[in-house]
C-alpha cells in the first residue's frame, strides 16, 4: 500500500497459486482510492488473472481417461476492471458509522465469458 500526496492510495497485490491438479496461475491487482471529502472516496479497481489449465480438460470425444470440459479449468486470462463511491456517515459521534458503497465491476474471460458486476452494501462501523 502506499500513500499518495493528494489524499489518495494506491493498493498493489500479487498472488501465485499451484496446486496438485498441475493448475498454475497468477494474480496481479491494483486498486487506486482517492478521497473526495473526509466521508466520501472513489475506488477504482484493475485485476489481471492467468492460468494454464489442467491437463485433462478437454473438448470433444469423451475418453477413457479423466476429463472435464469445464472452462473454470481451461487455460485462460481474465480481467476485471471498475470503480466505486463510498461514503461514511457518522450515526452516533465516535461510536458507529453508517458505511454505504455503491459501485460496477467488468469481468472477462479469453474463454468467452463476460459478466457485469453491480455492488451495493450497507454495514456500520465500530
């Protein structure tokens, strides 16, 4: 994480997976948060995914050996992209917040999958 001078931050991540199944992958992320005011701040989000696939996926012909033909086990890359709006408004002063987010993501897949994300939550902070 990191603190930028204009009353933003900047989160970096990297994640490497392997398993027994011989699926290795990687992850690379990058949020950007920018505060607006001291209660409301943008989010903006990017994420890169890459995997190689098992080796017994498969299309076609049903073998006698194992086999899938789900596309979660395929070898692809996905990438994710969006933003959002908070908002932290005092409920009872220096106990609780009312914590309000609302925000859209875009996930595709080399593997022909798309999906649009559409995010609302309410918590209270402590």
């Amino acid at each position: 994480m990191q603190w930028l001078p204009w009353r933003g931050a900047l989160h970096l991540s990297y994640r490497f997976y392997l398993d027994d199944w011989g699926l290795l992958a990687h992850t690379a992320e990058a949020q950007l948060f920018q505060r607006l005011t001291p209660w409301l701040y943008l989010r903006g989000t990017y994420r890169v995914y890459q995997q190689n696939g098992v080796s017994f996926y498969r299309v076609g012909q049903p073998q006698s050996v194992p086999q899938t033909a789900d596309s979660d086990l395929a070898p692809f890359i996905a990438q994710t992209f969006g933003g959002l709006i908070a908002c932290d408004l005092p409920m009872v002063p220096h106990l609780r917040t009312l914590h309000l987010e609302v925000g859209y993501e875009r996930y595709i897949r080399t593997n022909d999958l798309a999906v649009n994300i559409y995010l609302a939550s309410v918590g209270v902070r402590f």
